[in-house]
C-alpha cells in the first residue's frame, strides 16, 4: 500500500510540468522585455500627445463640416490630457506587466 501511494505521487509530480498552465509562465526575459514596452509606449503616448489636438479636429471637419474646428479643438484638448495622464502613469508603473489601452495617435479605422 505505500508503493502505491508513492507510485501515484511519482506520477503526480512527473505530469505536473506537462499541464499548459505551468508551461505558460512568464520568463524573466519576457517580464524585462515588457517592462521597456511600459516605458516606451508612455514615453510616446507623452511626446505624441499634442498631435490629438490636429488629427481629432481633421476628423471632425471631415464629419461635420466647419462646425467641427470648434468640436475638434474641444475633444482634442480632451485626447491629448488623457493621452499625455495615461502616458505618464505607463511610465511611473513600467515595473508592472500590461497591455496597450488607447490606440495610437491619429489611428483611424479603415473599414474592409
């Protein structure tokens, strides 16, 4: 009886490693590597920031008409302090693993 219980823990911690969750782990390498995305995609959310002021106005006229330099400016402003504030918390928490959250400047949707 406790070759078998000693046969099943064997079996246990030899399958153990072949399970996808413990093989999905993060490396170091991959965890460093994130770490200069953070930074580099605050860095550039930080200087590209003003340029939401032209590209959302474009956008407005193109929709609206003359009506849209006056919307335009107003998002704009809008967009480039919430680009410029997501910028800097990127920076200030690169240590921290995460994803993109606003698209790049002036990105526009194609449609197919």
């Amino acid at each position: 009886m406790r070759y078998l219980s000693s046969i099943a823990l064997l079996i246990v911690f030899t399958l153990c490693p072949m399970h996808p969750n413990v093989l999905a782990q993060e490396t170091a390498g991959d965890y460093v590597a994130g770490m200069g995305k953070n930074i580099g995609r605050g860095l550039i959310n930080v200087v590209s920031s003003p340029a939401e002021i032209p590209c959302t106005m474009r956008d407005d006229v193109r929709d609206q008409g003359g009506v849209g330099y006056a919307t335009g400016f107003g998002k704009g402003l809008l967009f480039f302090v919430r680009r410029a504030v997501i910028g800097v918390c990127e920076i200030g928490t690169f240590i921290l693993p995460s994803e993109a959250t606003i698209p790049p400047v002036c990105h526009t949707e194609t449609a197919v």
